[in-house]
C-alpha cells in the first residue's frame, strides 16, 4: 500500500482510506494466507490510493487489474500475477472499505460478480456497504481453492 501522511490537510482522510483498507485486508486474511511486504516491487497485489480511469464512459469507485509477468525463480521461468487494485478515496470510510473488500476479492482470485446483492462480490452493490464476507463469497473461495493446478505443490 502506499505511504500514509498523517499531517497536513489531507492527513485525516489519507488515515481513514488507509484504515478501511486494513479493514478489508484483515477480513480477507480470515480465510486467506496474506504476507504484507514493505517493497512494491516484491508485491503481487499492489494497492493504490486513486480513482480508477473511466471505463466505456462509466466511473467507478475502485478497479482491479491483473497483468501476468514472466519471472525467474530459483533459475526458473515462470508466470506470476501481479494485480493492481485501485480505490478511490473520495468515499466514506465504510463505503471505502466495501470497495477494498470487494476489488481484494477479484485480486485473491474471484474474478466473477454474484448476482445476490448482498454478497461482497456483488456486481451491484445494495444500498448499505457490505463489510463482512457472506457464505456465497466463503463457498465461492473454497470453491476456487479447490481447483486442480491452483494449489502449490508438495515440495520434495
């Protein structure tokens, strides 16, 4: 995630975008192994402070982009995702933290939107934010988890 400032007039909001994130990070991190890592350049999902472009003239709130990139690893060639997730900070906190939960959810892998609003991978979002994964996301995860070719191999 990029550097906070906790000074001057932006201070507040850069803390409460930055806190809603975290909020989000912390509900995936229930289901999911995350490592946190102070280099950008070491991560996989990079989080970014800023409004998505417009897409076919729509605006949106928050966005996440998936690049795959072909890296050498103990003297092998591979392909890595590495996914950018951008939020916007012009929301409320929860609003914020709805987005962080959601865009987070495509980068750990559901690429997909439910058609339950209720659901933190809705493709429309209810009226109130969404802050807890519901079972549908939980199944849905389990279900991706599950897929052969998905999980690391056993190491010898």
């Amino acid at each position: 995630m990029e550097p906070t400032y906790t000074s001057g007039p932006t201070g507040i909001w850069e803390q409460r975008w930055h806190q809603a994130v975290i909020d989000a990070l912390n509900t995936w991190q229930q289901h999911l192994a995350i490592t946190l890592v102070d280099q950008p350049e070491q991560a996989q999902v990079l989080v970014e402070r800023r409004r998505p472009p417009l897409r076919n003239n729509r605006a949106s709130h928050g966005r996440a982009e998936l690049q795959l990139l072909e890296v050498q690893r103990q003297g092998r060639w591979q392909l890595e995702p590495k996914v950018t997730v951008m939020i916007s900070p012009g929301q409320a906190q929860p609003a914020i933290q709805a987005t962080a939960l959601h865009e987070l959810g495509h980068a750990f892998g559901l690429w997909g939107h439910s058609d339950q609003a209720g659901d933190v991978m809705a493709g429309i979002p209810g009226s109130k934010p969404i802050l807890q994964l519901t079972d549908r996301d939980l199944r849905t995860l389990q279900w991706l988890q599950q897929q052969p070719g998905l999980t690391q191999p056993a190491r010898p």
